[in-house]
C-alpha cells in the first residue's frame, strides 16, 4: 500500500512533513517526503491522504475487556474492533477479570483470544497479587516470561506497603512496569465522587482527592531506592501531578496518565450526566483539570489512555451509590483529546501524538521492537487521522458491547479513517480515497 500526500507525524524522529509512505509485507519500506519519490508496485492499494495525517498505530495501555468471567460485557474481541474503530492498533487489558489474570497459563490466553479475534494486538497486564486480594504477591516472573507487558492490580490498589515492595522489586527484576490504581481504600469506603457542594446535593459520599496522592506519594517514596518503571494510572488531581512532578525533577522513574473524562468532566456533570458520569477516580474539579493541563504542557503527565470500561445497562441504570464505575472510551478517545488538548492549546497534534504512541510504548518496553513510531523498516502499524472530520459520538454505533458513555451525542471534530495493523487494513472509513493500481 502507498499512502500519499499526507501529513506524516511520528514523534519518535520529530518526523513532521508532507510525504508518502510505503508498506509491504508487514513493514513500513520507505517514506519520502517528496510526492511522487515512492513507486506502487501493478496491484498494490493507493490511498490518498491529502489534508490528512499519517501516525503511528495508536497505543492504549489501559483498557477492561471482561474476557474471561464476565463475556456478556466486552469480549476481546468487541474490545478490540472497538480498539481499531477509534485508530488504536495496541492496547493493553487490565486484570480484573474473573478468574484474575495471574497465572501464566491466563496471560498466554489472552494472547490466543485477541490472535483468534483478528483486530487490535492485545497485550494483557498481569496481576500483582493473587487473584488481586492484596495477599500475596502473583508469579510475576512467569507472568512475564509468558508475555503479561506490565503487572497491577487496577480496579483495587496494592495497599500494603510491605507487598508493595515486593511488587517493585519483582517488576524490575522481570524489566516490567507497574501500573498502579491509586487509591487508599480507608479512605474511600462507600464513597461515589468528589467531595463538595454536588455531593452534598445529591446525597453521595465524598471521595477525597487525597486518596490518590497519598498512594502515589508513598509509592514514589517506597521505589526510590528500587527504580522500577512506576506509572500512576488515570490521574484525577492537580496535586497528584505536581506529585509526580517532584519524582521526575528528581531523575525517578515515574510516569502518570490522563484519562478524556478527567480532562473534559467535572463533578458537576455527576448531576447532568448521572451514574453514566460516576468514574473511579472521581471527575473532580476546574481547577484540577487545568493543573493536570498544565502538567501535560511540562511533559509531567506524558500519556494518555481511556480506562475503556464497559458495563451493561442493568449496572448503570440504579441508584447512584450502587452503579458501577466507569465510561466505554475507546471509540471517541481521539475526538475528545482533540477538544481537551488541541481545541485548548495545550498541544499540538505532534505533541498528541506523542502521547498516544512514543510515550506509552517506552513505557511498556515495545519501542526497541518498532511500536510506537512510523520510520523504515518499523512495523506498519498505521492511523490516518481526518483532524477536520466532525462527527457526532454515537454510543449506539459502537463496535464495544458497552454503551456507558456521557460523551453520547457529544458533537467532535478529528477522527481516524484507517487503521492498519501489521500491513493488514483493519478500518477504511470515509472519507479515505483508495484506488487499486
């Protein structure tokens, strides 16, 4: 396939020029920044991308598919044509399944399901303990030898300060990342969203921001000396970036990520939205949006991902208190960075892309294998992106089984029309111009 006449974008060179690009048996064989410099061999695909851009596959490193246990939800297959639909061609799946991914024998199913299922690559996170009961440590070495990209307990914090370090020292020892879901349980029993005047009007207990910070404040602390690669997901407070701030100044390994309801909702929207707005983290404040905008402009927070969590109707359509947390984020991810980024001047579309392909990829050790860049002799994991496509977010349409999202009906701008996975065009959507040559 040649791609032409596009923007072509890859953050990980400062690639960033009008070009063609060339792919063929599932490489990337060249990229020219003259038109007309790559030649289509008889029968290969033309695509046209004039006033598009041309990036690196898309990476999401925190996505629930509820294979195996909970089916009904979310297959890795409906979460990866959901991946695919909105230009992502990586994503890594949680543990929080049922069983728990913490065997060795359940990280290699997962790799069997998403083979079987012909989308997005999948890679699954192992648990960090045992069936993620905080008890004892999981066989975090098999894990990795079997393939598990990271190790957390998300959906539940590691509390213990003992087995937490236990978990540092094994990740690093296994040259894993350990992704972890920052919450001080203590603290949040029976809580539902931020503390303050609209939880006091709906009647919800408050669920502090300090909750967040306390746990990456002691993990920071507890890792200094171990130097694992430490990554604080779905950040929600101003305080818990200038948090990570101070751990990054002082040369630590550590990362944080930004999540699209956390940089566009507030806990106001709990009132307009409903429990299609109730999230964990919570949606917390203005203020905490613009400190987490502004450590996304420093390079502070330096990924972005959807904690894509599906759940059916029948968990969200009750009592606030009793609904289950989370938004299906996959399929109007790109669109929603879009506005809460690029719309506000936060970034740039290279900047963006960065924090959806370079960034996460380092960070889960598969940019020395290609991902995460678009150069010669790389992978041809590929999304063209219309950044002027305005479309409506249809919850209705999506490929994912969820329909929990408060962005529904939301009017957006930016979206991917191709999606290529190892050379294999995954999604063609118009408008993209294809000819056979």
């Amino acid at each position: 396939m040649l791609i032409e006449g596009g923007r072509v974008i890859d953050p990980a060179s400062g690639l960033d020029a009008t070009g063609d690009v060339l792919l063929a048996e599932g490489e990337v064989k060249a990229i020219a920044t003259r038109r007309g410099e790559l030649r289509l061999p008889a029968g290969g695909r033309r695509l046209d991308a004039e006033g598009c851009i041309v990036a690196p596959g898309l990476i999401d490193i925190h996505v629930h598919f509820r294979e195996p246990g909970e089916g009904h939800e979310e297959t890795v297959a409906t979460g990866s044509a959901a991946a695919i639909n909105g230009g992502f061609t990586t994503v890594c799946c949680m543990p929080n399944t049922t069983p728990a991914l913490d065997t060795a024998e359940a990280v290699r199913r997962q790799f069997a399901l998403a083979e079987a299922a012909g989308a997005a690559r999948v890679y699954p996170v192992g648990c960090a303990t045992k069936g993620r009961r905080g008890e004892e440590l999981a066989p975090i070495a098999a894990m990795a030898e079997a393939g598990a990209i990271a190790f957390s307990d998300d959906g539940d914090c590691v509390a213990s300060p003992a087995l937490m370090l236990e978990a540092l020292r094994a990740a690093k020892a296994a040259d894993r990342c350990f992704m972890q879901h920052c919450q001080e349980p203590t603290l949040t029993r029976g809580a539902s969203m931020n503390p303050g005047p609209t939880a006091k009007r709906m009647g919800q207990i408050g669920w502090p921001a300090v909750a967040e910070e306390l746990i990456i404040e002691r993990d920071v602390r507890l890792n200094r000396e171990i130097g694992c690669r430490y990554h604080a997901q779905h950040v929600s407070s101003g305080e818990s970036a200038a948090i990570i701030r101070r751990a990054r100044e002082g040369g630590e390994p550590v990362t944080g990520e930004a999540s699209p309801h956390h940089l566009l909702l507030t806990d106001q929207d709990c009132q307009r939205y409903g429990t299609e707005a109730k999230m964990n983290p919570p949606l917390r404040t203005n203020r905490d949006i613009e400190r987490l905008k502004e450590a996304i402009a420093a390079g502070v927070i330096t990924i972005l991902a959807t904690d894509h969590a599906p759940h059916p109707r029948k968990k969200k359509e009750v009592l606030f208190a009793e609904a289950a947390f989370g938004i299906v984020g996959l399929e109007g991810a790109l669109p929603l960075y879009v506005q809460a980024l690029i719309g506000d001047g936060v970034l740039d579309w290279p900047g963006l892309l960065a924090m959806m392909t370079a960034n996460p990829a380092a960070l889960i050790g598969i940019a020395e294998t290609g991902f995460g860049r678009l150069a010669a002799a790389g992978i041809a994991d590929v999304t063209v992106i219309d950044p002027e496509a305005e479309w409506t977010i249809r919850a209705e349409e999506f490929a994912s089984t969820g329909r929990n999202c408060p962005f529904d009906g939301w009017p957006v701008k930016g979206r991917a029309i191709m999606t290529i996975v190892g050379g294999d065009v995954r999604l063609l959507r118009e408008p993209a111009r294809e000819q056979i040559a």
